[in-house]
C-alpha cells in the first residue's frame, strides 16, 4: 500500500460552531488523502459535528493544548505531507487551501505558510506571519520529534516548528490568502476572557523561545522565503 500523500491535521477545541465550514473544504479536496480532527477535550459537541461532516476524528479526553492535539494527530497519521489548519478559519476555500499546498506539492519549497488577510497589519507589512497556524509540511520532519513536543507548553508548537525550519534550512513558501480571517479570542469569547486567552498563548510562545529569538526567527524565515505568493482568484460558482 502506498503511503497517502497529503493529510490535513486539524486541532479543535470547542469549535463546534465553526469547524463544520473548514471541513466543508477540505473534505474531498483532490489533493488531500486524510483528514483528521484531533477534539481537545471539548465539551460542545466538536467532535460530532467532525464526524457529521465526514472526517476521522480523534477525541481526547481532556484538553491538554494545542501542541498536545498536534502531536496526538502526527502520531495518528500516515502521510507523506501534513496540512496543517486551525479549526475556526472563516472565508476558506479549495482555491486557498491548493495554493497553499502547491509550492510543496511541486517541490519549490520544503515547507509553507500562510499569511491570513487578517494578520496583524505588522506581520502583512513584512510578509510573513510566523506564528500561523497554517502550514504544509513533511511529516518525517516533525514525528521524529515526539519527546521535544511533549516538553512544549500549549501553545509553543509554531515558533517550535519555526526553530527546526530555520535548523535544517528549509525553503519557504509563505502564501498570502487576503480572504482568509481567523476570528479574534476576544469574539470567541468575550473581551476579558479573550485577553486572558491572548496572554496565556503569548506566554506559551516566550516560554518556548526567549523574545530575541523570536525576532531571529522572523529575519531568518524571511531570508528562507521563496517570497510570498498571490492567492489564486476565486472561481465563479
């Protein structure tokens, strides 16, 4: 049997309300053999909404974070690429999705990334927003580091992955997608619970990596960059 090519890792908690129009997507995308829904714990009925739409689900029987689900999923998964989506992405669609996998796909670069209309303004002045959620990568790259992303704190997957892209040197692709927004925590979840939310992440990240490196990182996956790439227009109908 041959090895899948692509499958798309999607982590979700409490997504219920939102991940039914991710998986509308993905599901049945031509070029993605898998698609698996890692339910964090949730307690809102993500995970049968995952599996209404018709994807595999994985459920975990608490949350344990971002990082954990990701893990939970690379383990679970046979692929040569992984697809790597945020549950709550609003204005996806095939023709973003594909142009996000095409640079791998045709291998002009090792890995890839998203940059969501929403970004913050800084992260679209600079091209590159390098805590996205939103990445194409060799699933190789990432299983063979089990023990170091059970050291991670919840939310230190990306600037993780950030490191071990800059440490082998891999090409970038990162890949504009004007009309894809992921909805603020504050709009999730109340302004005050959504600050906490923000900070919490913010700590996870500079708990994975100090401040200065988080600027290295930015200057060195630029240089890694095959340049950002415009978003196919979108297909009448």
């Amino acid at each position: 049997m041959s090895l899948p090519r692509v499958a798309c890792l999607i982590p979700a908690y409490n997504e219920a309300a939102r991940i039914e129009g991710v998986l509308s997507v993905v599901l049945g995308h031509p070029a993605i053999d898998r698609v698996l829904v890692v339910d964090d714990g949730s307690t809102d009925g993500t995970a049968a909404v995952a599996q209404a739409a018709g994807a595999e689900v994985l459920a975990l029987p608490r949350n344990g974070g971002k990082t954990a689900a990701v893990a939970a999923g690379i383990a679970a998964l046979e692929a040569r690429w992984i697809l790597m989506l945020d549950s709550d992405l609003q204005g996806l669609d095939r023709s973003a999705v594909s142009a996000l996998l095409a640079p791998v796909l045709r291998g002009e670069a090792e890995v890839a990334i998203s940059l969501r209309g929403n970004a913050p303004l800084v992260w679209r002045l600079i091209g590159l927003d390098y805590i996205s959620g939103e990445r194409v990568l060799p699933r190789a790259q990432i299983a063979r580091q089990g023990p170091a992303l059970a050291a991670l704190p919840r939310f230190g997957i990306e600037v993780f992955l950030n490191r071990l892209w800059i440490a082998e040197g891999c090409r970038v692709a990162v890949v504009r997608w004007p009309a894809v927004a992921s909805p603020s925590k504050a709009r999730k979840h109340g302004l005050w619970r959504g600050i906490r939310a923000d900070l919490g992440m913010m700590a996870d990240i500079f708990r994975t990596i100090p401040a200065p490196e988080a600027l290295r990182q930015i200057r060195a996956l630029r240089r890694q960059s095959r340049g950002a790439l415009p978003q196919p227009r979108r297909q009448p109908g």
